[in-house]
C-alpha cells in the first residue's frame, strides 16, 4: 500500500497502519499543482487526517454487580468535544443522571463520573474492546459505598 504513489513513490503501509489502527480515517486525494516540474503530470499527492470521534451517540447496556441479582439496563447518550472531553447522560430505569468525563485516544478509555442523587455517585473506566469501536466495557465504583459494577455498552442503531 502506498500512500504517496503519484511523485515520490514511498510507501507509507507503515503509518496507516498505525493511523487506521489508532481510530483514524484517512483519505487520499490528489491536488493539482501549478508547478509541473514539482510532480509528474501536475499532480501532487495529499493526505487528509481527520480524527474520528468513536464516542459521541447513544449507548444501550447494562450493568451487573454482586450486590444486584439481575444485571441493570442502561441507556447512554456521550458528547466529545475536540479536546476528548465527554459529557452526557446515563439512563437508569426512570432516572438520568450527568455524565462528565474524558477520552484517552492512545489507551481507547474513557473515564468520568456520573453523578446522581437517585443513583449515587460513580466513578467509571470503559474501555474498547480490542478494534472494536462499538463495544464499551469497563468498571464504575459507587464512591460512598464502594460497591462495584461491570458494564458493557454497545453502540445504538440509529
């Protein structure tokens, strides 16, 4: 795979692995140039970067603790900013409840609080699961309490 093919012909297969790997989409273009000793047939390559942002939307799971006997749904909805940082909202049962947090590209992690006088107040670490940008899971901690709950998330069909 090559990524500037049309001029200097190097092979980038390297960095787009990388970069598609790391949540990336990368698209080539082609850009004319005024200058046809710059390039061969007055094209020169190009290569657009644009972080995709595999947070914002809504989320359906649920959580499961030792303390519940049967797992609890939940209804996400996230925002990220371009700074990674996330708010948003849990839904459970009838009561929603603010989210607030941020999102490490490089460890694919989100961590937040979500905090709530009906539920209590969590602190969470979700996580992708391998490539698989449509599966958040992870861990919160009830901060009063101490009680745990695993929850995994799958991204909604809009």
């Amino acid at each position: 795979m090559r990524i500037c093919s049309c001029c200097c012909g190097s092979s980038g297969a390297g960095l787009w692995l990388a970069l598609v790997g790391a949540g990336v989409t990368i698209a080539s273009a082609s850009l004319l140039t005024s200058n046809k000793e710059d390039a061969p047939n007055g094209i020169a390559p190009a290569v657009v970067v644009q972080m995709d942002d595999p947070i914002s939307g809504d989320w359906e799971g649920a959580a499961s603790s030792d303390a519940q006997p049967d797992d609890i749904p939940l209804v996400v909805h996230f925002e990220m900013d371009e700074d990674s940082n996330v708010v948003g909202s849990f839904v459970v049962g009838e009561d929603e409840a603010p989210f607030g947090g941020s999102y490490d590209a490089e460890e694919h992690t989100l961590t937040g609080s979500v905090t709530s006088s009906e539920i209590g107040n969590w602190e969470l670490t979700l996580s992708f699961d391998e490539d698989d940008f449509d599966t958040l899971s992870g861990g919160a901690t009830e901060s009063n309490s101490g009680q745990t709950a695993d929850i995994t998330l799958e991204r909604s069909e809009e």
